[in-house]
C-alpha cells in the first residue's frame, strides 16, 4: 500500500470510528454536527452558491496538494485577512447601545431642534462609551477620562453630541490635540505603557501646559475610575447654540445625569479589576441591558444670554472651564434611555462613526477654538477608518429621516441618486428633478465678527487663567476625595523617571492648593517644595465652592443597579441567604454566588444553589459589597485558600460593608485583623436589614485612614 493509499484508509477507518451513524465529512464537530434542512440555513458563500464541505480544503489526493481552483476556501480567507479596520486613534476602545430619548417639555421657546418640540417624543440614538487613551484591547478600569458619545436619529437628520465623562478638556486650542495625544498614549519606542497616563511623555507634556490644570484636577479624581458607565455624568463640554424658529439664539451647555446616581471605585480596586475582568464596564452594561434593568440618564441644559456669558468670571468659548451648577442651574429637559445591545459589535459599534459636525436646525456651534478643530476631525478620521465617503450609508450611520442630495459613486456606494439628474440648478421640472433646498433648512446662526478682526495665531487674553477653576474644583472636594486626588498624583508622578518632570507639576500645584502640593511633595519624597509655576494670572481665591462637582456630596438616590457578592459554602444557613436575596430583589441589587467549585453548594436546609464563580474567579473587587456566608466546615475550609482570605481582606481594604456569619468570624478576623462597624453579623434574617440599611452608604469611609490601601 502506498503512503497515500495508506493515510487514506487511515482517514476512512477514523471517520468510520467517530462518526459512525453521521454521513459527514472528517474534521467536524463530532456530535455537535448538524446538516442544513429542518429549518437549519444552509452555508453559502458570498456569492450564495450552497456549500457541501467547509472542513476541508480541496486537495488533489488526501496528502497532496491543495488546489487553487477552491473558490470557497479563497473566499473565506480573504475576507478573513481583510477583517480588521484602523483603530480609532484615540477613544479606541468602547461600548455602544441603542436606546431612546424622550423630550419631557416642548423647548421650541430656545431651539427649533425637531427632537425638542413635542413632550413626550421619543427620538432613536445609539450611544457608545469609552476610554481613550488604552488601545482596542486595553481594560476598563484605566486612569482615564470616558467617552460618552451620542448619535440621535431625529426626523431632521442625525445630530451627534460627542461628550466625555468630564465637563472641562486639558487643551485649549485643537491645534494641541496631536501633541496631547502622543504625550498620553504608549510611548513610541517602547510602545508602553498601554492605557496608562503614568509615565514620563505625559506628565513632561502636562507640566509644560498650565492650561491643562483643571482637567487634571479632574482626571486625578475619582471620575477617572467609575463604577461603570452607569454610574457617570456626560457633558457637551463645549459651549454650544440653540437657535429657535425665529433665529434667536441661547447659549447651551449639556449634561447628562445618570439616575442611578454617580459612583467610582478606588485606585487599589481598580488595579485588581483589571486583572479580574478587564471587560468589566462593557459587562456591566451588558448584563444591565440583558437583565431589562435598562440604564437610564437626564438630559439637563444650562442656558444663557449674551449678558451672562459676557459678565461671567471666564471665557464661556474656552473648553478648560465650566459653568458652576450653583451659578446657572441645569434644567432637566428629557431622558435617555438605554434598552438594546447591538446584534454585532463589530458592524454598529466599531463602525459607528460620530462627527461633531452633524448637527441639525436648531443646534449651532461657538467659536470655541476646539470645536472648531473637532469639526474637521472627526469627519476626516471616519474616512480614514472606514475607507470612503460612503460610511454614512453603514446602517448604523444612516439617518432615520428621508433624505435626499445628488451625492453619488466613490467605494461602496449603497444609495445613488436613481433616475437621470444628478446635479442641481436643473429645470427638470417636479417629477424628476430632484431634491430642493427648502426655507426651513439649516441656516448658520449670523453671528458678527469681531470689529476690525485680523488674522492671528493667538490667545485670547481671556484664556489666561489656569489654575482657578483647577482650585474651585479641589476645594469642592470631600476630604476623602482630596485624599484620593493627592495619591492619585503622587502614584502616577512616582511612575515618572525624571525628577524634574515631578517637581514642575508639584510648581503647579502651589498655585492650586498649598495642602495639596505638600501632601503630592511628601508623598514622592521631595525635601523641598519648589517655587510655585510662573502664573499668566494669579490663582483666585475667591470662587465659592461647587458640591456638584463631588460625587460624594451626591449619594445615589438607591442601591438600584449595584452587585453584593455572597461566598457560601455547603451547609450555610438558607434563612439567612434567602434573607439577603430576597432584600437585594427589593432594593434592586443583584447578588452573585462565589463558591469553592462552580457546581455551587448544599445550603443547612437542602436546597442547592448554583454558583457564578468559583472562589478564585470571583474576587470581591467585582462587587459593591459582600457577605460571607460559611458553616463551620466551610469556613474551615476556606481558611486555608488564599483566594477566600483575599476575598475579604480586600473587601476590607476597598471600605466595603462586609456582613458575614458567625461561623465566618475566624475567617474575617484572619483576613481583616480588626473588625468595625461596617463588619455586620448575620446571624439571623432580621440582622440583614440592618446590613441593607447600612449598605446605602456604599463605602464605609472612616475605615480608610485604618486601611491606607493606597
Ligand atoms: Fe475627540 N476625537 N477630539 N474629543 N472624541 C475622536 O474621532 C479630537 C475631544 C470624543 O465613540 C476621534 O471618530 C480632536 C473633546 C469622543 O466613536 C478624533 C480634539 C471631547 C470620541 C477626535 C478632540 C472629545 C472622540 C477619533 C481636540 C469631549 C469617541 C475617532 C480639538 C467633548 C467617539 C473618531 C466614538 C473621538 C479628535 C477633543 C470626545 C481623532 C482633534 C474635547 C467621545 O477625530
């Protein structure tokens, strides 16, 4: 027998062997093979030609070799070699969701915008998350500022309200954003560090831009690090126009505020969930939406005349600075609401692509000098990703609305003009003319140039002031927030090999707090404080302080959308975990099993409870507070595994509530040497209450200057 007729039978007697009573080809799935017909589709290629065998190339003889002519095999690998597009440059990893928005009052008294007319009106939108510095492939839980970027499908075209998670942007002139960008990204000969602003190119960049102070204040806080996307505020950022039917304009700033309240994690945990999880924002949204727990936002305005931009202590054109809640309150005008996950990530969206410059009648832009800069950007960045002008005929781009105009051809186009006429004036008359201009377009409100403007590369004076805002921010602060905006500086700036780089931002910091530069100075070890940075305009030290810039000034309203984690073992008491599901199902929590296997465990009455993690990939960093729920012997067990002692001790260290039963103690006490008064018995059903009622805090504070996890 020859080598060839040899593997041939070698191949038959195998097929022969596996699958015996199956007539398929060899190399499928065994058993989980399954024929077209009975309501099965039948593979195709692109072309829609049925395929009989996709386990096998085609070959002259079973061991020769594989012959061009296999159209299908071609097929397939050269769509898979083509799979990949070009990252976003920057806010390259993300997590987008359909949903709706309802306007709840008629705003037609400030903007002619359709979506604002009619109360109750709900408008389509897809909304996509993100981080912005990390990579495609990067975590969740970096230092970093977030996307929150929304596409509205309205009846008068797509308008897209391209925000972040922070009101306020490090630069103040597009024209910076380049350099901004490769100062925070990894590091071009090393290509590190991923996701990380801890390093020498940024903070080099940072300490030579004052203006990016402020930001910084922000980026350092704990809006850097949120619980999920859930749980952030969004902003416009920029100063934008509303233009009513009349052609009147008001100035609009725009915020989104989440209804589940804000919450951050803590830097220690955030390290931790990145190992855990990596995906842990985008899970969070998924399970959400999945579970119909649908996350819900209010759109709130901040509107005002000329007179209040003109007499307001800064430039309402300069992205660094914000206008306080206190000063100009938000009006809360509308909802959105998140209750749809895309079919395909990958074609809604990876593809989606916003632009700052869609807007629609009734919505204008500011001078501001990044918007400006923004508006050729974005467009310009979509075509590079997406290969052509044509991205706008990608379904997820497409608007909702009719709509009509003589732009045709270029690489994929799905919407050409259809019949003869294809440019305009025409005198073709109304049946196949074409598309017209209509008065009720979109009309760039007429705003006046400066008197005597010139052409300049410059700042306006205006600009001048960096470290204000910066101040107002910091003082805003809780004490436990300023605590954690100091370590945040002092670990990033310890990631920063040279020693001047360190000391210029410390310079800065003088001009914003003293507290604060000494705190940053002690923490890296410096023995003397330098000369506060050279100031364009002294700091004032007259802006009163702003709660709505703390999270924790504004607790959430409920524990609606949290995660308690419960480690049980075999023989724990049912009344008490019953206790705690039933009063997580009331407060709207949702409580998750860690087990010592993942088959899950035989409660003191018999009942069975599954498991969503075994101990070891259920680490408590993934909740927001935990119960240790063991019999003797489970505790006895888990003593000995440092997963489950780590479960705690962490739990300890990131000031969680910790309820636990009193056959747990042994193992608390271990992991958390001193317990206190967030450490809650639950030795019967009624203590759970009191662990509820507790738990509405969230974080036990006063533990942290015990822990100093950081
Ligand atoms: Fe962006 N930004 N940006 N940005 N940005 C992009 O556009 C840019 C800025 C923001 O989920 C890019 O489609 C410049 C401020 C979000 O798809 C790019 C400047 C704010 C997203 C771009 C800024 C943002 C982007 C890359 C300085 C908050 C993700 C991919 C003038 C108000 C959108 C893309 C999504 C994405 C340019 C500053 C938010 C390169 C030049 C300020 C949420 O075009």
């Amino acid at each position: 027998m020859s080598k060839t007729q040899k593997s041939a039978a070698d191949a038959d007697a195998f097929k022969a062997a596996t699958f015996a009573d199956i007539s398929v080809p060899l190399g499928s799935g065994g058993e989980t093979h399954q024929q077209a017909g009975d309501g099965v589709p039948q593979l195709t290629t692109q072309q829609g030609a049925p395929v009989s065998d996709d386990q096998n190339s085609l070959k002259v003889g079973a061991r020769g070799p594989v012959a061009l002519e296999d159209h299908h095999m071609r097929e397939k690998i050269f769509h898979f070699d083509h799979e990949r597009i070009p990252e976003r440059v920057v806010h390259a990893r993300g997590y987008g969701a359909h949903g709706f928005f309802e306007t709840y009052d008629s705003l037609a008294d400030v903007t002619a915008a359709d979506l604002f007319q009619r109360a109750g009106e709900q408008t389509p939108v897809f909304v996509r998350f993100s981080t912005v510095a990390g990579n495609k492939g990067s975590f969740d839980l970096a230092r970093d500022v977030r996307g929150f970027a929304v596409k509205f499908y309205t009846q008068q075209g797509n308008w897209d309200l391209v925000g972040n998670n922070i009101p306020v942007f490090f630069i103040q002139d597009a024209i910076k954003f380049p350099d901004l960008i490769h100062a925070a990204k990894q590091e071009p000969d090393r290509d590190f560090p991923q996701a990380q602003t801890a390093h020498d190119n940024f903070w080099d960049f940072i300490s030579l831009m004052p203006e990016s102070m402020h930001m910084i204040m922000w980026t350092m806080s704990d809006r850097a690090i949120p619980r999920g996307f859930r749980f952030m505020e969004g902003f416009g950022v920029h100063t934008f126009r509303m233009v009513d039917a009349n052609g009147k304009s008001t100035f609009v700033k725009f915020h989104w505020k989440p209804k589940l309240g804000m919450q951050s994690v803590v830097w220690n945990e955030a390290v931790k969930i990145n190992g855990a999880d990596p995906d842990f924002h985008r899970r969070d949204l998924w399970n959400a939406i999945q579970s119909g727990d649908f996350p819900e936002w209010e759109l709130g305005l901040q509107l005002f005349d000329e007179d209040f931009a003109n007499a307001f202590d800064f430039d309402v054109l300069d992205a660094t600075k914000l206008i306080p809640e206190e000063i100009l309150p938000v009006r809360i005008v509308g909802r959105l609401v998140l209750n749809r996950m895309p079919d395909n990530f990958f074609a809604e969206t990876e593809q989606v692509a916003f632009c700052t410059s869609n807007i629609v009648p009734g919505i204008d832009f500011t001078n501001d000098p990044l918007l400006q800069g923004r508006n050729f950007s974005y467009l310009d960045t979509q075509l590079k990703r997406l290969g052509g002008p044509n991205f706008t005929h990608i379904p997820i781009n497409a608007p909702k609305c009719p709509f009509h105009n003589f732009q045709q051809d270029g690489h994929m186009a799905m919407t050409n003009p259809k019949g003869r006429v294809n440019f305009e004036p025409n005198s073709y008359g109304l049946d196949e003319g074409g598309p017209r201009e209509s008065a009720t377009g979109f009309r760039s409100f007429p705003e006046p140039a400066e008197d005597g403007a010139t052409k300049l590369r410059i700042r306006p004076d205006s600009f001048a002031d960096h470290y204000s805002q910066a101040r107002q921010f910091y003082i805003s602060q809780t004490e436990v927030e300023q605590k954690h905006i100091t370590d945040a500086l002092v670990f990033e700036l310890s990631r920063v090999e040279r020693p001047a780089i360190r000391v210029r931002v410390v310079s800065h910091l003088l001009n914003i707090d003293e507290g604060l530069a000494a705190g940053v100075a002690a923490g890296l070890g410096l023995k003397d404080l330098p000369e506060p940075a050279d100031a364009a305009k002294p700091t004032r030290d007259d802006l009163a302080p702003s709660d709505a810039l703390s999270i924790l000034k504004n607790p959430p309203p409920s524990l609606g959308g949290r995660k308690i984690g419960v480690l049980l073992s075999d023989g724990a008491s049912a009344e008490v975990f019953n206790a705690v599901a039933a009063a997580a199902d009331m407060n709207g929590v949702v409580v998750e099993v860690i087990a010592p296997m993942i088959d899950g465990v035989e409660l003191d009455n018999g009942t069975r409870v599954k498991a969503h993690y075994k101990i070891d990939g259920g680490p408590s960093v993934l909740f927001d507070a935990v119960v240790v729920l063991l019999s003797a012997e489970g505790a006895a067990l888990l003593d000995k595994k440092a997963a489950a002692r780590d479960f705690v001790a962490d739990a300890f260290a990131h000031m969680k509530f910790i309820g636990y039963s009193p056959e747990a103690l042994p193992l608390v006490e271990k992991s958390v040497g001193a317990r206190d008064d967030a450490c809650l018995e639950l030795a019967t059903a009624a203590a759970v209450d009191a662990y509820f009622q507790e738990l509405t805090a969230l974080r036990y504070w006063a533990r942290e200057p015990m822990v100093n996890a950081i």
